[in-house]
C-alpha cells in the first residue's frame, strides 16, 4: 500500500492519541467522521441508526486506540470496528423487530380471543334469556345437560327417566330454544 501524506497525517495522530494528547482524538474524529459516517450509513439506512452507531465506534476506539500496535494499521482497524459495530446494531434492530412483531401478534391474539370471549358472552347471554323463556321441564334438561355441564346419563339419573329420553328431549328442547333465540335476534 503506497503511503500518502495523509496516512502518514494518521499514523501521527494515533501516537499523539496513545501519548494521551486529547487533541490529537478530536482531529482524528474529524478526519474520519465523515468517512465512517457514509459507510456506517451504507450498512443501516438511516442517518438516526448511523449518528447511534457512529457514538458506539468512536467510544471503541477510544477505549481500545491504546492496544493497536502499529499505527500505520489504523484505517483497516478502524474501519473493522465500524463494520463489527454496523453489524451488532443491524442485528440488534432485526431483533428488535422480531421481538416488536410478536408482541404485536400476542397484542392481537389477545384482542381476538378477547373479541372472541365478548361473542361467547353474548351468545351465552342470550342462550341464558332463551332458556328462562322455556317451560320448566324443557328448563331443567337443557340447563343440567348445558348450563351445569351435567352429562346424558347424570341426567338421566337425577330425573330418573332413561338415557334415550333425555336424549330425545334435548333434541325437541334445542329446537324449541333455536326458534325462541331467532325470534329475539
């Protein structure tokens, strides 16, 4: 690699920089700032992501200038970390999103089965008022088998009738209750 007045400019700053003179960082921020500025944008699509991402790199590289070894190294350096930053932040955003758009889906799941115990409700609300139009003993089937969740035989045995006529009441009762549910819709 041929190097320019200006690589050798940087190899300059960077010892400045790791001799501790902080004007030597705030120059080489602004020598590279906008360098990185465009590649970091390149990488996230958005000037908000990119000044974030561009925060991040130069704390690294503050933190870490110390531990490069050869100055002359310094643009592939910096520019590794840039990339390795981009990619952290890219990742974190489509993390992000992926944890946003299940929440949004467990929102909206939430509201249909909320949407869906509302409907129940009514249905039952009005099976309930249906029911208490009926006479007693078509009443007393339908709320046991339905109401009480009692089954065929428990019905049976409580009112002492055989299976096949509960059975058969459920059947004339459920029809009679559908028209009396209709009428009122």
């Amino acid at each position: 690699m041929k190097r320019t007045t200006e690589h050798i400019y940087d190899e300059l700053l960077v010892l400045r920089c790791q001799s501790g003179e902080a004007d030597a960082i705030k120059e080489l921020i602004s020598r590279w700032r906008l360098r990185l500025a465009r590649y970091v944008f390149r990488k996230t699509g958005n000037s908000d992501d990119t000044a974030d991402v561009m925060q991040e790199i130069w704390v690294s590289v503050v933190k870490k200038l110390n531990s490069l070894d050869d100055p002359a190294a310094f643009g592939q350096w910096i520019f590794r970390i840039a990339s390795a930053r981009s990619v952290d932040w890219v990742r974190s955003k489509q993390r992000d999103r992926t944890l946003l758009k299940a929440s949004v889906e467990e929102v909206s799941s939430l509201n249909s089965e909320v949407s869906g115990q509302a409907i129940r409700q009514k249905q039952i609300e009005r099976l309930k008022k249906g029911i208490t139009e009926l006479p007693p003993d078509q009443r007393t089937i339908l709320t046991m088998f339905y109401l009480e969740e009692c089954s065929v035989s428990e019905v049976a045995a409580t009112l002492n009738i055989p299976d096949g006529t509960v059975k058969s009441r459920l059947f004339q009762d459920r029809n009679q209750l559908r028209k009396l549910i209709d009428r009122s819709i």
